[in-house]
C-alpha cells in the first residue's frame, strides 16, 4: 500500500485525533464542538458535519472502508481496525 502525506487544517487534525484517540467510540457534535473548537453546542451550526466531511475527502481511499462512520441520530466515530 502507497503512502501518501495528507495536509490537514489544524481543526482536522485536532477532530481527526480526538476521534483516533477512541476508535469505536461514538461522539456527539456537542463533545466534538467542546472539545476542537472550545465553545458550547449551537443547534444551527453544521461546522461539525463540515469539517467531518473535508477529513473523508482527504483520508478515505476509493473502494476502502470509510475511517470515519456517521452514527445517525447521534454523531461520529472512527472506525476500528479489522
């Protein structure tokens, strides 16, 4: 397998590692809000779900599993190895 450097804005990458950090794991865009951009939960904002899909178009690799799995209703996680 190639691999390949991916640039990341400093918000992806701190979203990206708060998500590695517990794979499985299941976050809400409220723990996410809190967490990366240090301010409380706005319902009208989609800054989350954003963010989340600018990572997908940089990590995921066609025809692979997706690293990030939308959990409906809830929010997020990153997908655990095999």
């Amino acid at each position: 397998m190639k691999q390949q450097a991916v640039e990341l804005t400093t918000r992806e990458f701190n979203l990206l590692e708060y998500l590695m950090r517990s794979p499985g794991r299941v976050f809400t865009r409220t723990q996410m809000l809190e967490h990366v951009w240090g301010y409380d939960f706005d319902p009208s904002t989609n800054v989350v779900d954003v963010c989340i899909q600018r990572l997908r178009k940089k990590i995921d690799i066609d025809g692979q599993a997706k690293w990030i799995e939308s959990v409906r209703g809830v929010g997020y996680r990153f997908r655990q190895a095999d």
